[in-house]
C-alpha cells in the first residue's frame, strides 16, 4: 500500500524520534521471511523494549539525519527492518542475533552504535555488553570492593591480638 505525503511525515517523524533516544540500531534483511516469523520476531522485540520497525529505506535515511544513526545512510539497500535498542544498547543485537540462529533468513547488514558504523561481524560484540543491571552489578561491586578491605585491614589487629590471646590460654590449660 502506497503512502501518501502525510502518512510519510508521520513515519519519518516516529522513527526520529525513536532515533533521537535510542543507544544502537540494526538493519537486518528479511527477504524471504514469513508473516508468522515476522510476528513472533515483533513480539519478542517488544518484550526485550526493541523498537522494531519495516520502513522504506528513503524514509529511513531522512529519520536518521541528524542522530547518531546518520553513518548507517549508505548500508540502507535492499528490504530491511529497523530495530532501535531504547532501554540498553545491546538488546537490539541480541534479539536479532538470537532469532537469526533459527531463522536463516534474518541477516544482520548494518549496526550502528555511538555514532560508529559497524559490520555485522560486530553483531556478537554488542550482544554480549552487559544490560544496565548488570553494568550497576559490576560498578557497585568494584566501588564496594576497596571499602571491604578497608574494613578487614581495621578489624585484623583486633582479630589477631584475640586469636594469640586464646592461643596462650590453650596452651596454659593443656600444660
């Protein structure tokens, strides 16, 4: 179905603004795709907060002028569908590399992160960055670490002078 001017504008304008707050971006080519695929791959985008969109390639091209997405312009060839990562940056990666492995005809052609674009030999790389709980896991333990041996370096002196203490008090009730 052919879009008119305003529906056009309207796309262009949603993707923007997708583009605008999203942390990664895909194309994948799905030639050859069924509708059931298709479906079952938009509902797990949309439960992994993957905004996962088919829009014409020209459209595409003018709702990332202006974003970090803009590198990707000259890789927008052939039908592809869009998928913006909006709540960590390698969720996006992750549900295209993980539907790929049972749909073969799901192929990553262009990622972009950063503002960098990259090939989808990449695509693994950005799939296995940690989700924000994990990121926070990891800098509360590294912050916490220091102060837990702060604490234990304090309380050894008091820890070793109790332990010789009920060394020699043993060894006087042996004798």
């Amino acid at each position: 179905m052919a879009l008119n001017l305003d529906s056009k504008k309207a796309v262009v304008e949603e993707v923007a603004a997708i583009a605008a707050k999203a942390h990664s971006a895909i194309a994948a080519e799905y030639r050859g795709m069924s509708v059931t695929e298709l479906t079952e791959l938009r509902k797990n985008a949309r439960a992994s907060g993957v905004y996962l969109r088919v829009v014409k390639n020209t459209l595409t091209r003018r709702a990332v002028t202006g974003t970090q997405f803009e590198c990707m312009q000259d890789g927008l060839v052939g039908p592809l569908i869009m998928a913006f990562s909006l709540d960590d940056p390698g969720a996006a990666a992750r549900l295209i590399g993980e539907f790929s492995k049972g749909h073969d005809k799901l192929i990553p052609k262009v990622i972009a992160f950063g503002g960098q674009l990259f090939g989808p030999s990449e695509l693994s790389r950005l799939a296995s960055m940690p989700t924000r709980d994990q990121a926070l896991a990891t800098l509360m333990s590294v912050m916490k670490a220091p102060v837990e041996k702060f604490v234990r370096t304090l309380a050894e002196p008091h820890a070793k002078l109790a332990r010789t203490i009920m060394a020699i008090k043993e060894q006087k009730e042996a004798a």
